[in-house]
C-alpha cells in the first residue's frame, strides 16, 4: 500500500483468495515495523552472532497508467543495471499483477539509493 508519493504506508495480503476481497487483510507499516523488530530480537537471543537488518530489503515496482513498459524496462536496465531479461520479467511482473520485484537481499541505504534512482 502506498500513497500518491510513493512512500510505503503499509502491505495488502490476500488471506483467504476464496472470499476474493474479503479475504484481503492490510498491515500497517509501523505492525511490520515492529514484527521485524520482536523477531530481530528473538534470533538474536538464539544466536551467538549479531542480529542485523542488513540484507533484508528488496526494491518492487508498481504498474502505473503514466509510464510505458518500454520506458519501464529501459529504465530497469539503466538504474537498476538489470540485464534485459530480468528487466522484462520485473516490467511484465508489475505489469500483470501490479508489482514486480527489482532487486531483493539488499541492505537498507542501497535499496534506499535505488528507489529513489527509480523515481
């Protein structure tokens, strides 16, 4: 879920696809937020190494009606430095179901940097 700006307000997941979108269920950010922050905590409680945040993110795409999937993908090979078969994946992905995966397994200020490449 974003806003108009693009900033991540929160994550739709379709729990029960049966009941279409009554099935839907909306986490908010500062939820996931803090999800991530108790399970952090956790492993690092069972862990004898540090627990980090590092590695976590990945970068998604959103299909919308002002960008055309030739500029999309181009743009993916340019910024992202995809090759042009993961550039078309990620485009057709967004492109068909709403949202395609960029880059994922990425450190926070690296998948930071690369959003706002994308804008």
């Amino acid at each position: 879920l974003v806003d108009l700006r693009g900033n991540v307000l929160g994550m739709n997941a379709l729990i029960r696809p049966d009941l279409r979108a009554l099935g839907n269920y909306a986490v908010s950010c500062s939820e996931i937020r803090g999800f991530l922050d108790r399970l952090l905590a956790e492993n690092a409680k069972n862990d004898t190494t540090t627990a980090t945040t590092a590695g976590i993110y990945r970068v998604v795409i959103f299909n919308d009606p002002m960008n055309t999937r030739a500029r999309v993908s181009e743009m993916l090979q340019t910024v992202a430095e995809l090759n042009e078969t993961d550039a078309e994946k990620a485009m057709m992905q967004a492109h068909t179901t709403g949202r395609g995966e960029v880059k994922s397994g990425m450190e926070m200020d690296k998948a930071q940097h690369l959003c706002e490449s994308l804008r």
